[in-house]
C-alpha cells in the first residue's frame, strides 16, 4: 500500500483515508453466528450499555470496550416521544406568532417570545438528558 504523504492522489482521496492511523489499530475480524432471536438480545444489551455491538462483545470477553470504543447514550424512547411533542408545541407558537405577523406586520409581544424561548430551553435540556449528557 503506498504512502498517502508519497501518492500524488492523496488530496483527491476520500476524506477517510486522511485520518492519523493508531499503533494497536484493529485489523483482526471475528465473525459468530447466532439466531435472529439471540443477536436481537445482544444489540438491546448493548444499546443498554451504551456501547456499539463490537465494544459491547469487547467489554464482555475482555473486561474492557477500549480507549477508542464506539459507545452510544441509551436513549429512551419514551423521553423522545415527549420531546417531540414539546417540540410540536414549539412549532405551533412560532407558527401562530409568523400569522400574526404576516397579518399586523407587528412584532409579537415579549410574553409570547419568553414563552417559546422557554419551551425551547426546555427541550435542549430535556435532549440534552436523554443524550447522557447533563450540564
């Protein structure tokens, strides 16, 4: 394989093949079959752990998922489902506020706009939490 840094097609390559490569790069594969029903259980355990399935396997036979583990917040689906319908609230206010608008050519007033500055706080803390990360 030629060197990125010597090949002349370096810069027209896809922007991946410009990543700084580690030392312990992971080269080896493993493959295991199983049943719909088991790999069902294994991608939920580890969408619970907040790993990707490789991590998670990694995790499990090894004691750790590594430094450059692929790991992924649980995300609940019902806390999603409340944020989408704050986040239709959000939508209607700013959308009943450009009819005023459209209609009186005035400015809505500052209740209106602390109301959806509020909503809109509300809902980046809220996704904020169901990302795992509190601020």
């Amino acid at each position: 394989m030629t060197s990125e840094v010597t090949n002349p097609r370096a810069k027209t390559m896809a922007p991946w093949r410009g990543r700084k490569r580690v030392s312990d790069a992971k080269t080896s594969f493993i493959s295991v079959r199983c049943t719909a029903k088991e790999r069902s259980k294994i991608d939920e355990t580890a969408r619970q752990a907040g790993l990707s399935i490789g991590a998670y396997l990694r995790a499990l036979a090894l004691g750790d998922a590594g430094p450059r583990a692929v790991r992924r917040p649980p995300i609940e689906r019902k806390e999603l489902a409340r944020l989408l319908g704050h986040l239709g609230k959000v939508g209607s206010n700013l959308n009943q506020l450009a009819h005023a608008f459209n209609r009186d050519r005035s400015i809505p007033g500052a209740d209106e706009l602390n109301a959806i500055r509020k909503q809109v706080g509300e809902l980046r803390d809220a996704l904020m939490k169901a990302l795992g990360r509190d601020h």
